[in-house]
C-alpha cells in the first residue's frame, strides 16, 4: 500500500500504537469509581437531613400536643400527651418543662451511631403589644 491510498500521513501506521488508543475504558471507570464515591459520601449526609426535618416535624407535633393539654383544650397531663406525640410519631422524647401554658419538648432519633436532637416549643402566641 503507498502512502497516497492509505489516508495516514507518512510515519502513521494503522495499528494500535497510537498514543490515546484504548484510553476510553479507563476514563469511563475512572468517571464510574467517582460517581459511586460521590454517592457513597452524599447518602449520609442526605438521610441525615431528612432525619433531622423529620424530629422537627415530630417535635412540633408534641409540643403542640403538650400545649393542647396544657390550655385545656384536650384532657391529660400535658408531658404525658407530649411523649404520646411522640410516640405515635417513633421518636424518643428526652425532655419535656411545661411552664404557664408554653410546653418546650426535645426529641431524638439516631443515625449511624449518631444522636440527633430537636427542640421545640408549643403554646399561645407570644403578644408584642401586650407587654
């Protein structure tokens, strides 16, 4: 074959020698291993997120159910019905004061050995004018 019907420029063969040759399975495990490294550091941090506004949801929710007990409006002691929120909601309630009709709760869950804790507070409204 001359080098005018081959298409390569002179000292160009059409074998595997070439320098980039091969080079795309490599990179794509490369790019692979670092996709798989992202997520194997961004599940953690994503299910702690989600934990955490899942202990507020649910420390809210006790503490307005304290609050409830509290003014009266429902029947009970108002830490009994805030560890009850608590309950049904699956976490742990680790401290309840309820003082003149303001019930302040924290609740916790655990991820990856890790104790996570949320506060919340449940009662009337705080008046600005009033004072």
């Amino acid at each position: 074959m001359n080098r005018a019907t081959s298409g390569f420029p002179p000292g160009r063969r059409r074998s595997g020698s070439d320098s980039q040759s091969g080079s795309t399975a490599p990179l794509a495990l490369g790019l692979a291993a670092c996709l798989v490294l992202i997520a194997v550091l961004l599940v953690p941090l994503y299910r702690g997120v989600v934990l955490t506004r899942f202990l507020a949801a649910a420390a809210d929710a006790a503490a307005l159910a304290g609050a409830d007990s509290a003014s009266g409006l429902e029947a009970g002691f108002p830490c009994e019905r805030a560890a009850q929120s608590a309950a049904l909601s699956g976490v742990r309630l680790e401290e309840c004061t309820a003082l003149d009709g303001i019930v302040t709760v924290t609740v916790s869950g655990e991820l990856l050995g890790q104790r996570l804790r949320v506060e919340a507070r449940g009662g009337p409204p705080v008046c600005v004018w009033c004072a």
